[in-house]
C-alpha cells in the first residue's frame, strides 16, 4: 500500500524539526511518549497531504487515516515495541513507526506496514495491563511486511537469533 513515500518522508523529517526547535525554545521538557504521539500526528498529516485519496479524521473512535476507503492506523515508538489500546484490535492496515533523533532534532525512521487481525497482537499476561504489543521480532517473521525506510537485520550470535532495527 503507498502510505509512506519519499514526499512523505520529507515532509515528516522537516515537521519534526520545526516542532521540536519549538519545543526547545519554549523550554517544554516531553516525554518519549509524549514525543511519539506527536511524531505520530506528523506522520498522519503528511500522509494525508501527499498521498491521493488519504484523509486523517482526528477521532480516536476512527482509524488514523483512510487511504481511499482502506483503514490505516499508525503506531509509533522510540523503542523497538509497538503498543496498542482497545482500537488497535480492529482488524486493518497498520504502519510502524520507530524514531530517533539527534541534538538538533534531525529524526531518522523505521517504518513498515503490514495488514493485521486482532490475533496478531500480543495481549498483556498482565490482569492489571491492557495494552496489546507487537515487535520487531514479530515483524521479521511477518512474510507480508513492507519496509517503507530503514529495515530489520536478523542474524544469529551464537544460538541467539538477534534482530537489529536500522533507521535512515
């Protein structure tokens, strides 16, 4: 599916900057999570600026985007593991984003996507813990992934099978 392009990509890349030299000359301290929601946002009004027939409703009872009428939601992260709330169990096309970002909050991205069902998600062996989660070592064995910029190294280190997230 064509959520993420070189256009978007950009577009994300020069946003993220903008806002988070905002954040830092307003002196707002934010939390990774915080950050992630934030990136997420950007990822969603690119998406839907560059890409024909998407669209971003703004409602957390909508998925993230519609590319035409295909449901997209994205979920983003500083780690290497995704999480997921009561929406994220709806079956759909979901994109991964991971990030990182320099001094000057120059970003770098991970992101893929792959079509999903409620069973694909991880549910919590917590009963106090709600959230679903899905990794990257559920990406490397997904056979249906498209990486839009950076991928996944596997390789083995002894018996160990390691994955290695690599961003651009």
């Amino acid at each position: 599916m064509n959520v993420i392009n070189q256009e978007v990509l950009n577009g994300i890349r020069a946003d993220v900057k903008k806002l988070f030299d905002l954040l830092e000359e307003l002196d707002l301290d934010t939390s990774e999570k915080q950050k992630s929601e934030l990136i997420s946002g950007l990822v969603e009004n690119n998406v839907a600026k560059f890409i024909t027939d998407a669209h971003a409703p703004k409602l957390d009872s909508e998925p993230d985007l519609y590319i035409g009428e295909q449901p997209v939601e994205i979920k983003t992260t500083a780690g290497e593991q995704w999480r997921g709330g009561k929406f994220s169990k709806r079956p759909g096309y979901y994109v991964f984003v991971s990030w990182k970002m320099d001094a000057q909050h120059n970003a770098e991205f991970f992101m893929a996507g792959t079509q999903m069902e409620e069973s694909d998600w991880k549910f919590s062996k917590s009963k106090n813990y709600y959230a679903t989660t899905y990794g990257k070592k559920e990406l490397a064995a997904n056979q249906d992934v498209e990486f839009f910029t950076g991928n996944l190294d596997v390789y083995t280190r002894g018996k160990k099978q390691c994955i290695r997230v690599n961003y651009a």
